[in-house]
C-alpha cells in the first residue's frame, strides 16, 4: 500500500472547494503516455493550474499501472523542476468495479471514480458507497455518477441521453457519500457529440449544436448547493485540427464538440472538474500527420511527437486560461 499522499499528490476537495468558491473548474486531462504527461505538467505549470491527471482502465491496460503511477509521481518531482509546486491529483477516470478502485487506491490514486451509471439506481448506489467507505479510510476522494451520457464513438449507438434526475441527487449523494456526482446534461463522450442534423449554422456557416441543458444543472444546484458536480465529455473538437488530420490523409467526418462558452459559463457554476480527452488526441494526432507530411522521410519519433507535445502543451495552457478558468489559481 502506497499513500499518495508519500508521492506528493492530492484528492479533490481542496481543489473543488476553491474552485466552487472562485467559480472556475479544475482541469481533467486524460494521459497514456509520456508526451500526454509532459504537455499536462508544462502548460499547467506554465498557466499556474491545479490539474488532475486522469488515467482510464484502457490507460492502465496500455501504458501498464505501475508505469503510470511512477509517471504521475515523476510528474509532481518535474513540476518542481519546472518552477512550481501545482497541487496534481491522480485520478481514475470510469472505475468499474471495487477492485479496480481499490488496486488504484493502494498504488497511489488520490482520487477514484466509480461509474456505476450503467446500474439500476440502487445497485448504483451500493456500487459506490463500497468504493466511498474504503476510500475514505485512505482520505482518497471519490466521483460518482447518476445519468448516463449519450454517445456514438466506437460504433456504438447511445443516442439517447438519460439526463440527470434532478430529484434523485439529494438521496444519491447522501446515502453513497460521494465527494463530487458526474451529471448528465448534454455532453458526451469522443468527436462525434452531436449529429449535424442536430445543429443550426450561425451567420458564418458555423455548426452550432443544442446547448447544454443549464436548467437541469440548476435544478441539481438547487437541491446540494455548493456541491461539486463533474462534467464529463467535454471537448470541443476544434475544428482547426479536425481540418488538418483530413487535409494530409484522415477521415474524421462529422466531428462536432461542446462549444468553448458554453464550458466557460459552467465552469462558474458548480461544476468544479471538466473532462477533456478527446481535443488533446485531435492536437497530437493533426500534429503528427502534418509533420509526418511534410517531412516524409523522417523516422526519429522525436521529431513528430515533439511538435505533437507542443500542440497538446498550447491546447492545454488555452482550457486553463480562457475556457476553465483555473489559470492563476494554483
Ligand atoms: O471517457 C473516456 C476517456 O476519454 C478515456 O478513453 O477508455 O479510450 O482511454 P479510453
Ligand atoms: P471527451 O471525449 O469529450 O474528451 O471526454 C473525456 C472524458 O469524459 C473522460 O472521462
Ligand atoms: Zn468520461
């Protein structure tokens, strides 16, 4: 059993407490590899941004857990380095079982989210007060989720959002004691949020998709005030990198995100932590054909997934200051 606390992370609840207080949201970005890692600690090291250091079970499976956990550990020790000692949590993103939290617990994990948002409600439930009862024991925070969220990656067909049930919330995060509850209000997972269908074009031609449901997340707000509630699915899919993956080769067709005004304006609600995975792996992979392009008889990987870290760095240092706000808040 090793504390996160020995490896100089952090939970959530200082972060979320003035985060909800100074009405920004700290920034989730999922990491796999060790550019991922490097550009996350740079801009916000850079920007003077809390961060959490997302990890998925696909993650763990792909970069090995104990590498990992050693990243994040080298990660506090190079933001140091860097010239600033940024609270960094460690956090399992999309928990499905006990065992899978307690394993991330007893590595190091200062924060685990158990989605049982899958489950009937009350399975839910018990799902996740096991995981918050040997959590709390360690002082590791825990993220549950109500409502499921709609999504169309990998070919599979969830049109439909299951929004959050607003009466439900007060029950949900008394009986599990959860430290932060995931909602659903509109975002989903991947490149594909919305089908162009769905949108309006704005006076320049611009797809604009269906807002977020901001009445439902007031409704949450009004039954747990000053809880923190986690937005998940919340990349943008700027269409600048979707325009160059395609202009030198790919086929990403279709890809639509979550608008950047509309994260701004849940960032000063009570959302504290917004999710974002899917715009870094835009930025890396537009990075890496453009390079790959241009210069087609390069093979050092240096040389393409260096400029795919400066990418991903200049993304990053963008969400903290004009989207999430957290810049300046470390
Ligand atoms: O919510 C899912 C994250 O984007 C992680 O994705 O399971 O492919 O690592 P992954
Ligand atoms: P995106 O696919 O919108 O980046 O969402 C990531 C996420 O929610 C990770 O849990
Ligand atoms: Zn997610």
């Amino acid at each position: 059993m090793v504390s996160y606390k020995e490896l100089g992370l952090v939970n959530t609840r200082e972060m979320f407490e003035k985060a909800m207080a100074g009405k920004y949201a700290i920034p989730a970005f999922n990491f796999n590899n060790m550019e991922q890692m490097q550009a996350i600690i740079q801009a916000c090291v850079e920007t003077s941004s809390p961060v959490i250091l997302q990890v998925s079970s696909g993650a763990r499976k792909y970069a090995n857990q104990t590498l990992l956990r050693y990243m994040a550990q080298g990660a506090v020790e190079y933001a140091k380095e860097l010239g600033k000692n940024i609270p960094i949590c460690l956090h399992l993103d999309h928990g499905d079982s006990f065992e899978l939290c307690k394993s991330c617990i007893e590595m190091g994990f200062s924060s685990v989210m158990i989605d049982g948002s899958h489950l009937p409600y009350e399975e839910n439930i018990a799902l996740t007060r096991k995981v918050v009862e040997y959590a709390h024991q360690y002082d590791v925070t825990v993220e549950g989720e109500l409502g499921v969220l709609a999504g169309i990656e990998d070919e599979v067909s969830a049109e439909h959002h299951t929004y959050t049930e607003p009466d439900q919330v007060i029950d949900f995060v008394t009986k599990t004691g959860v430290d932060s509850l995931a909602i659903s209000i509109g975002t989903s997972h991947g490149a594909n949020k919305f089908r162009p269908e769905q949108c309006t074009r704005n006076a320049d031609g611009v797809l604009v998709p269906p807002p977020l449901r901001f009445d439902i997340l007031e409704e949450i707000e009004k039954r747990i005030p000053g809880f923190p509630i986690v937005l998940h699915g919340s990349s943008s899919v700027p269409q600048k990198y979707v325009e160059i993956i395609n202009k030198y080769g790919g086929a990403v067709k279709d890809a639509i995100g979550i608008p950047e005004d509309q994260l701004r304006k849940a960032a000063e609600s009570a959302v504290c932590k917004i999710n974002i995975d899917s715009d870094g792996r835009l930025a890396m992979t537009a990075a890496v054909r453009e390079v790959l392009a241009n210069k087609p008889a390069e093979f050092d990987p240096r040389k393409y997934l260096g400029p795919a870290r400066d990418w991903l760095k200049e993304l990053y240092m963008h969400k903290c200051k004009n989207v999430l706000g957290s810049a300046g808040k470390a």
